[in-house]
C-alpha cells in the first residue's frame, strides 16, 4: 500500500521551498463579505512565482532529485501551471526538464514553459495517452517522471499554501469554518485538506469543480473514484484531468466534506469580480472557489471562509473578454 502524506509532510515541505516559494497574502473584500455574509479570506496564488501554486509542489518534488540524476532529468505533463512550476524548478536546481503539453494549452502557458529552458512535447488531449508519452520519453533517457498531483511530495508541497493561509488566520484569532479548494486530479486539495485538518479538524473542506467536470463531486458522493466522460471543452483549462487521482483521493476521502459544482457563467463572473473589486488577475481554474461563493453555491453566512485562489495564468485575449 502507497505511503501517503501527512501534516508533518507539509511541515517539512515549508521548510524546503522557504527562500524560494513567495508566501503570498490572505486577500479580503468588503463587497465579497457583504454578499456571501461571510468573513472571506482568498488565498492569492497568482502572486506565486510562475503564477500559480504549482511551484510549491514541483520545487518540493524536484529538490528530492540526487545530484547524480539532474543531467539526466525529468519529465511531466501539464495544461500549463504544473508545466511552468517543473520548468521553473528545474531551471532553478539545475535540471534537465522535459514538458508534455496539450495541444490547446493557452499560448501563454506553452510560451513561459518553453523560457524557463524546459523542452516542449505537444499532444492532443482527446486522442493521445499523454501519460505512456511520458513513461516512454522517461524510459528512453532514464528520467523521473513528475506527475501532476498523484505524488506524495507534490501534495506535500501543494499543502504549503494550505499551512500558510491557517498560519495567518490563527494570527489573527481566526479558525476557518469552511475551506473551498479548486481541483482537478487533487493534489492542491489533499494537501491543504491535511494542513487544514491539523490546525482546525472541525473545519468543512470541499472541492470545487466546473460544470461537466465534477468527478470529484461524485466521487466523493458514491465513496469511490469515477471518470468524468469529457476529456476537453471547458473554460477551466486547468481543471479536465479524467476522475481524481488514486493516492490524492486516498488522502482526500476522509477529509472532504464534499463537492461543489459551478457553471461556465459562474467562473466568468468570478475572473470579472476578481479584476474589478480585488485587483487581481485569476485564471478561470483558479477562479472556481470564488465562482461558488459568490453564487451562494455554499451557505456560509456568519462563518470564516477560506478559500483558494489557485493561479492567474490566463490568455489575455480571453481575460479581455471576461472583464469587458
């Protein structure tokens, strides 16, 4: 049976990706608190380095590498801010890094991948088995594989935020009630579900998920892993992998309250209310946690809310848009 992580994991995740990792703010609004009747805090990932939280993790994952494996490298497969963050870290530790990406990646995530030194591999999301490309380029050179969540230092890096944000709320007196969390395979949420766990056990923690995306949702509804039956055709680039990863959803499963489900026009909104009254630029996936609490998708009047905002690495043409 797999080794899972712990809070202790994420401990020692801090202390590694400390100096390197930003330790970015807890966000508030006076409109936000005002709508939902709640006391907001919005975790800003998009103040990360590369944008989002996917370098916590990948910095934590790649910092275990021993120096005799570096030439060789690693490979990964990304939408986009898993891909930034290896690129990134990689750069930063001296690493051969190899990136699998989706054809319809956003031009600006394939771009910043490409500057950080990394070499890009495109394939199409709906055909192409993206994980045996990368078991095959990885045998062929002898390269770790880093994937996206499904891996115990991933989580434990991705925790890191979650650590951070219950840091500063018990400095200020406060105990979360409620802590919805942006997902795709799972990885962010198990590990802020065990940070949070930890420091607040009676807090609600809930995923949040895009309309046709919801595996998580369901998942944790019937009590074991299912698929979502698209594979591409949403806004939330970053959140289409295929059903929740199996040791993330081990994690997950005892700590999660539930799933919550919002609409394409839910998210738009989010990216424009996060433009025009918190000044910050979101990406659709990392808007998904503020998409639910602005549509009331969550009761949570008279309570402290945290809530992730995971990353802000949106085409601008696209976020033109949403904010017009």
């Amino acid at each position: 049976m797999a080794v899972l992580p712990t809070a202790a994991d994420v401990a020692e995740a801090a202390r590694v990706i400390a100096g390197v990792a930003r330790r970015t703010p807890l966000v508030t609004s006076h409109e936000l608190d005002a709508i939902t009747g709640a006391r907001v805090f919005l975790k800003a990932e998009p103040l990360q380095r590369t944008g989002s939280f996917k370098f916590r993790g990948a910095y934590n994952r790649l910092a275990r590498i021993p120096e005799d494996r570096k030439a060789i490298g690693v490979v990964a497969m990304s939408s986009g801010n898993h891909a930034q963050g290896v690129a990134t870290a990689a750069q930063l530790l001296g690493i051969r890094a190899t990136i699998l990406m989706p054809k319809d990646a956003p031009a600006l995530k394939r771009e910043r991948t490409a500057a950080a030194g990394a070499e890009v591999v495109l394939f199409d999301r709906e055909k192409d088995d993206r994980e045996a490309m990368a078991r095959d380029i990885a045998a062929a050179r002898g390269a770790v594989v880093v994937p996206p969540y499904d891996d115990f230092h991933i989580m434990a890096g991705q925790g890191t935020a979650g650590r951070e944000m219950m840091e500063d709320l018990v400095a200020q007196g406060l105990t979360p009630d409620s802590v919805l969390v942006c997902c795709s395979g799972g990885g962010l949420l198990a590990g802020v579900a065990l940070a949070v766990a930890e420091k607040a056990p009676g807090a609600k923690i809930y995923s949040v998920e895009p309309e046709g995306f919801e595996d998580h949702a369901r998942s944790f509804a019937g009590g074991e892993r299912v698929a979502n039956t698209r594979r591409a055709g949403s806004i939330c680039d970053g959140l289409l992998a295929a059903m929740p990863g199996e040791l993330t959803f081990a994690v997950n499963k005892p700590l999660v309250a539930g799933g919550i489900v919002v609409s394409e026009d839910e998210v738009k909104r989010a990216v424009s209310f996060a433009f025009r009254e918190l000044k910050l630029v979101v990406e659709p996936s990392g808007a998904v946690p503020l998409a639910a609490l602005l549509a009331g998708r969550l009761d949570v009047k008279g309570q402290v809310v945290g809530a992730m905002v995971s990353g802000g690495n949106v085409d601008p043409a696209l976020f033109a848009t949403l904010v017009a």
